[in-house]
C-alpha cells in the first residue's frame, strides 16, 4: 500500500529469507565465511546456530548464491521425518529419481550418485535446516551419511542449521559421535542498537529508497528495546512502523510511529 508513496521497487522489510536483503554484521560476515570455508575445503559437518529470526535461512541462501558452479547443493527445509523419509527428501533435491523403497537402496543411489559427481569434478554440499528438530535416530543416520567418502575427500559437506537448541541436542552422549565430527561451528547472536540502525537502512537502500526515508535516533532506540536485535522482528515492526509513517503523511519515521507499530502487533520487550 505505501510503495507508491515512498516511490519504492518493493517492500523493504518481507520476512522471506531473500539473500539481496542481508546485512553482514561482523558476525554474519564470519559465519558466511566460515560456511563457505567448510563447504569449499570438504570440511564434513558444519554447525550454523542462532536464535529463532536471526536471519539462519537468509544466510544460507546467500551462501549458496555464492558458491561455484562446482558444487552441487540440497537444500532441507523439513527436519520432521524418518530416516528413511529423509534419505529421499535428499535424493529428490539433488534431482534424482529414488531407486527401491528402502534405506539401502537410498544410500546406494546416494552413495553412487556421490562418486559419480566427484570422478565429475564436483563437490557435494546439502544443508539442513531447523535441525534442532531431528529425532536423535535421523541424527545418527546424517552421521552415518559422513561415512561416505574416499580416502582423500568426504564425498558430502553437510551443514546443519538450528536454534541453540541444536547445541543442546549434539551434548547428549547418544550423539557424541556426530559432535565429534562438527569441524566448523558458526553462531548468529542478536543485532545491537548501532546494527539494528545499518541494518534497517541497508534493506531500504535495497528497496530503492535512495535516502528518502529515515528512522530517526527515537525510532531506532524504542524499536531496538522491543525487537531485542532479532531481524526478524526488527522487519514486522519496521515495516508497520512504514505504514503508520504513510498514515501521517511523513518519511521520517518516529518514536511515535515506531510506538503505533508495536501496539497494533501487540508486542511487549
């Protein structure tokens, strides 16, 4: 409704992990990296934890628009399923046709289709997301997963993706062995007040507001104390906050604007 008015491309603040829209902050920049890194140097497992909106799903997008043509990727969006329904969700997204019905057959194909595409030249990378959510026997069989490889290369770099929960999960003994394994570990703490300010003008930058909308020093404060520096939240707030500016016939948005945004969503600290 208020694109016309702020004579934007398109909305700044979707909640659609859209990887044009991250702000790298230090640690977003280091957990790009580090996934990059683990992916590119067949680092096996690789953890990526943050708190629920902390832009975990934006980053992996972004991470694989940046990978080379040289790695083929799967992406798990899914956590909620058996070992077996998992071993063909994974199948599916490399663009195979599952062969057979059960686990072995599954991991023959797998393992067969891994081969092939290394004596190819290529890398294999699959991340999960919300991993948190794995029942400790779809973990195992992920494990198990890492096994195949050559003498010289894991065959497939997997990146699990969760909440700290997932740090919590991989501390049971159960799962010691999986623990082990995680060579490359990245975490997404919450914006400050200084990157929650970056960070809403980076996304209106991206949505063509060319520096006519502003979120001044009032805005940014009382937006920060409530969002808590999660993006996620600084997007739904940000964005009434927008249409509460349209109302009132104003690109500087307020602390009066800022504060309608948060008691039409009813939102508390």
């Amino acid at each position: 409704m208020y694109l016309d008015y702020y004579q934007l491309r398109e909305m700044p603040f979707n909640i659609t992990p859209d990887p044009r829209f991250l702000y790298f902050t230090g640690r977003h920049r280091e957990a790009f990296d580090h996934l990059l890194y683990g992916i590119e140097h067949r680092k096996g497992f690789i953890q990526l934890t943050g708190e629920v909106g902390s832009g975990k799903t934006t980053l992996c997008r972004a991470v694989l628009s940046r990978l080379p043509t040289s790695i083929r990727t799967a992406l798990v969006l899914n956590p909620c399923l058996s070992e077996t329904q998992l071993l063909r969700a994974i199948i599916n997204d490399f663009g195979l046709d599952p062969a057979g019905n059960d686990r072995l057959a599954y991991i023959e194909q797998l393992n067969e289709f891994l081969l092939g595409q290394l004596e190819e030249g290529y890398n294999v990378a699959l991340i999960i997301d919300e991993a948190q959510d794995l029942e400790p026997a779809v973990m195992e069989q992920i494990r198990l997963l890492n096994n195949l490889e050559t003498d010289q290369h894991k065959l497939m770099q997997i990146v699990l993706v969760g909440q700290p929960e997932l740090e919590e999960k991989l501390a049971r003994n159960e799962l010691r062995q999986l623990r082990q394994r995680i060579t490359v570990k990245a975490h997404l703490s919450a914006l400050s007040e200084e990157e929650t300010a970056d960070y809403i003008s980076h996304r209106l930058e991206v949505a063509g507001a060319a520096g006519r909308i502003q979120f001044d020093g009032g805005a940014i404060r009382q937006l920060h104390k409530i969002a808590g520096g999660v993006p996620r939240i600084v997007n739904t707030i940000a964005d009434r906050a927008l249409m509460a500016g349209y109302i009132v016939n104003t690109f500087t948005i307020g602390a009066k604007e800022v504060k309608r945004a948060i008691r039409d969503l009813e939102l508390k600290p």
